[in-house]
C-alpha cells in the first residue's frame, strides 16, 4: 500500500496548486483525478485572470484585491499562458451610469496598486473600433489577463510531479476512511483497486466535493454549496483588434466578448442554478439566445445559433452565502478544515484567478499539522516553461522563429505561446519539418503529441485537442479523426 503525506482528489486547477505547493513544501503527495487534468470546470472557464470588476458592486473588496495581486504574479509565473488584455466597456445611454462605472474603475486600478498593468481611460465613439452598433457613446476601457485555462492546470501537475508528487489521471478515489493517525482510501483506474494510506486527506473535487464527502465515512456535515451552470459559444470573430468588450446585458448582469484562437470571438458566460449530478452540464437554448442578444444588441455582424463554432460549460461550485439571485453568490473560496481526526480539508468556490494563494493557505493550515517545516515558496516561482528571458514571450517567440527558420512559419510562434522554454524540449534535435513526423493538420505534428504523451499525461485526442491546445477548432475532421486512430481512440 502507497504511504504518503497527502492525498489529493481532483485534478483542476485547486487540486493540482494544492500538489503542487505541498511538493515543494516537502510533502509526499498523491493526486488522484477521476478523468483528465482539467476536464471539468478549469477548463470551461471564461478564461480570465482578473481582480472581477463586477464583484465591486458586491463589496467583495478583499477578494477584487486577492486577486489583483494573484494576477501579477500569476503573469510573471507563466507569461506564455497568461497575457494582458485589454477591455472596452461601450457605453450604452442605459445600464449602469458612467460615472458609477468611472467610479468603479479607479477604485479598480487603486486596488490594483501603481505596478504592472496600464490603468484605466476613457474612450470617444471614434476610439471603440469597427463592428458595434452605431449608437454606442464612447465608453471606457481597463485592463486584465487571460490565460489558457486548461494550460495552466498541466503546468502546476508538471511543477508539482517535477517536486516529487505522483499525478494519478483516470483514477477515482472510491471511498476513504479514517485508521488511526491515517486516512485509507480505495483509488480505482483501468479496472483495477488498490489502497493508499495517507496523513491527510485534500478533497479539491469542486463540483463534487459535496458528494465526495458523502463517500468519506466519518466526516462532518457538508457546508452548504450551490452549483451554478456558466455556458459560452465561440463564433467568427465578430470585430478587428485585440481588445476584449465587457457587454452590459439587459438584465444588468455583464458578458464578455473575448479574441480567441486568432479567428474567434468567445461570449460568455451565462449563471444557471443546477441541481443533480454534475456530470456532462451543456449550453441550453435558452442560454444560447442569451448569449446571442447580447451579441446582437452591441455587434453589426449578424449571427444566429448556425454560425457557433463551438459551446461549453461549466459548473461552479459555490459556497452559498444565502443570495437569492445565483450571479450575485460569492464567487470567493472557502477552506473546510476538519481536524476531528487526521485532517480532512474541502475546498468550496473560488476561482482560477486565485488557485495560488489558495492553495498557500490550505498549506500553510496543513503543514503545521503534518509537522512539516516546509514555508510559503510559491509566490515568486515561474511555473514549467515561464522562465522567458526578460519575461517577453514576444520576443523570446521572435528568436524562436529565428532559430526554427526551417519550419513552418506560425509553428515556432504557436509552440512558444503554449510551451515557453519548454518548446526546445518539444523541438529537441528538429532541424526540419521532416523531423516532426505524421502531420495532423494545423501545425499539429507526431512529435507535440508525443511530448504531450510523455510529459503532459494526454492520453486522447480530446486531451491533446481541446485540453493541452485548442487545436480542436482548427484541425479537420478527418484529422481529428486520424488523430483518434493515432492515440488508440
Ligand atoms: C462558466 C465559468 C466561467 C468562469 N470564469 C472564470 C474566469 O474567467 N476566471 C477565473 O478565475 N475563474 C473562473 N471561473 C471559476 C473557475 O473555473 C473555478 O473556480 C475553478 O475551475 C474550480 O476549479 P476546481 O479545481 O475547484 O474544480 P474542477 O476544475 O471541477 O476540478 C475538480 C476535479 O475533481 C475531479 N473529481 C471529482 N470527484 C473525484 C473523485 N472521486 N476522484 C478523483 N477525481 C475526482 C473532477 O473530475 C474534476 O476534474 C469560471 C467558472 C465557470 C463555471
């Protein structure tokens, strides 16, 4: 039987910066995830890195300031994944009043203090671009990150198995009782059931961590959780230029329009209370014609449900603080930890923005109680290819480019924005595209799926498709295909 320090369940984005700092505390870590790293909520995210203007209106100031501070180090940590993005919010003679959105930008960029990102201004109608509505008035503009969501989480599992923790994907934790000083727990993968004891239990299984601790004998009353479904369509890029818009919708709540992919544009995100299982959630019609008035009420381009290239969605896991309307529950994180005997900690809500600082303070409750001395360390270390010189993936893609002159023109510039340094892994003793192997089609060759295989546990053509890249949208479906036979299905 496997003894280790920590067991974590759940692969997203929590559980894996959980592994991951524990690693590097010392800890010895086991990570189960049911299915792949990433394949439910952390991947299904709107994709931002932002301290959440929207949450101003809700006074959430101590989490808008959390996650500010997150964003800069979450963009020095890996600045292939994450990059600045600006935001234009039109302004619309109705909604909210613009000096309350003006109002609520300078306190934004006060939060946000005088280092990183440019602060906010204000716009005239000529400065909002081609593409919207001509009776839009101007409006103003902030910025914020995106990052690749699913990326992200890879490359806190790498950084953490690279510590020494062992990254379990397609295995499920059963059951888990406590012995003594030890959790035991039953882990299930490919048909076969074996044990692990460990000093503490991590459930970080998002939308399941309710039902988790049902299956955690001798635990205590689960908190109260709500699940609230979020959907986005992608569509045709709807507008030039690389700005994003934050859309005022007719019911007050906001929507993004965000560049994605170079010939998309992502609009999101819709708040459903969901109730059952949180398997399989997808976008509803309902939520589609949402979506797509928003569209319509602030682009010229006229789009219906035929011209959407593809739609997800996600299932927070809240902690409910009692608010009726679910757009308005908390979207900050909550650490359960129950000391009745060895630790159990649960990890209700949060986002993605603020893994890092949570995953610090679930460790910093933890490591005492496993007598480790191991202190914080995850605040100024880059995750596994970040360590871009001068921390310009522009420029460190340029000389890329340079050096891989054979290849084909766009690969070089791809690979740095999804690898970092860790493309001259992926490229290792390629000369030409010859050395590249099967072609998959857009720029997809054997040897990334192989990397991919080897260090990234892809096992699919979905992981390598939509999880470790969003090739998915660009690739034929024959490739795909060929793909799929490629993998082993
Ligand atoms: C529509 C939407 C938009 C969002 N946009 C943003 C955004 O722009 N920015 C931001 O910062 N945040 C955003 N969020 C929030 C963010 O996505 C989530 O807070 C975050 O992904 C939650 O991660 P998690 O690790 O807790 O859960 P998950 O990613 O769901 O991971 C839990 C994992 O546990 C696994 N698991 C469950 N049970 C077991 C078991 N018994 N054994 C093994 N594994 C198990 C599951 O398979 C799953 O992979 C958004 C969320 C949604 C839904």
């Amino acid at each position: 039987m496997e003894q280790v320090d920590l067991l974590v369940v759940g692969g997203g984005i929590n559980g894996v910066g959980i592994a991951r700092d524990a690693a590097g505390r010392g800890l010895s870590v086991v990570l189960v995830e049911k299915d792949d790293l990433a394949a439910h909520t952390s991947s299904a995210s709107s994709k931002l890195i932002h301290g959440g203007l929207r949450y101003l209106e809700q006074f959430e100031f101590k989490l808008v300031r959390e996650s500010l501070v997150e964003r800069e180090r979450l963009l020095r940590a890996a600045p292939h994944i994450v990059e600045p993005l600006e935001f234009v919010i039109p302004a619309t003679g109705s909604g909210r009043a613009a000096w309350k959105l003006r109002v609520g930008l300078l306190l934004y960029d006060h939060l946000a203090g005088r280092k990183g990102l440019p602060r906010s201004r204000s716009l005239r109608p000529n400065d909002l671009g081609d593409g919207l509505t001509p009776a839009l008035q101007g409006g103003l503009a902030y910025w914020d990150c995106r990052v690749q969501d699913s990326r992200l989480v890879v490359l806190n599992a790498m950084d953490a198995a690279e510590r020494g923790a062992m990254i379990l994907t397609r295995t499920e934790l059963l059951t888990a009782r406590r012995e003594g000083s030890h959790w035991i727990a039953r882990i299930h993968s490919s048909g076969h059931e074996r044990s692990v004891k460990a000093r503490a239990l991590v459930n970080a299984a998002g939308p399941w961590a309710g039902d988790l601790l049902s299956h955690v004998r001798g635990t205590k009353r689960c908190p109260a959780v709500r699940l609230v479904k979020g959907s986005h369509i992608v569509l045709p890029r709807l507008y030039d230029g690389d700005h994003a818009f934050l859309l005022q919708h007719r019911d007050g709540r906001v929507v993004f329009a965000i560049p994605f992919e170079d010939e998309f544009t992502l609009v999101g995100t819709t708040d459903v209370e969901w109730c059952g299982a949180p398997d399989g959630p997808s976008i509803s019609s309902e939520e589609t014609d949402y979506l797509l008035a928003a569209v319509a009420a602030y682009f010229t381009r006229n789009v219906t449900a035929q011209d959407i290239v593809w739609d997800f969605a996600g299932i927070r896991s809240l902690y409910d603080d009692g608010a009726s309307d679910p757009s308005k529950i908390t979207r900050d994180y909550r650490i359960d930890l129950d000391t009745s005997g060895p630790p159990l900690l649960t990890i209700f809500g949060g986002k993605i923005t603020t893994y890092r600082s949570l995953a610090e303070r679930a460790l910093d409750r933890l490591g005492p109680l496993l007598r480790k001395r191991g202190g914080a360390w995850t605040e100024r270390a880059v995750l596994p290819g970040g360590d871009v010189p001068n921390g310009t993936i522009e420029e460190y893609a340029a000389s890329l480019a340079q050096a891989y002159s054979g290849l084909p023109p766009r690969l070089p510039t791809r690979l740095a924005k999804a690898y970092g340094t860790r493309v001259e892994r992926v490229l290792e003793n390629v000369k030409s595209v010859n050395d590249l192997g099967e072609h998959f089609g857009a720029g997809l060759y054997e040897r990334e799926v192989e990397y991919l295989v080897r260090n990234e546990w892809a096992r699919t053509a979905e992981d390598v498709l939509f999880r470790r890249s969003k090739l998915g949208l660009h690739v034929r479906q024959d490739d795909a295909a060929r793909l799929r036979r490629h993998m082993g299905g």
